[in-house]
C-alpha cells in the first residue's frame, strides 16, 4: 500500500532502508489517497 499512499516510497536494499536528504520521512504523503480510505 506504501506505494499507492505515498510518492517516492522508501527503497529497501540488501535489508536495510536507503537514507534519504529530504526532511522528516522523505515522502510525500498522496491526500487523494488518503481521502480514498478515508471513513468516519
């Protein structure tokens, strides 16, 4: 699902997740995705 809900989703080599440069989590999270799911 990471890759539907965020763009850029993190890279996992050999076990371990690549280090990004960008601040916080380093991945934009898709609003449109989120509302897709959105309940309540």
């Amino acid at each position: 699902m990471q890759h539907e809900l965020v763009s850029g989703p993190w890279v996992h080599e050999d076990g371990y997740l690549a280090v990004r440069e960008t601040p916080g989590l380093g991945v934009q999270v898709r609003e449109d995705t989120v509302q897709k799911y959105l309940f309540g």
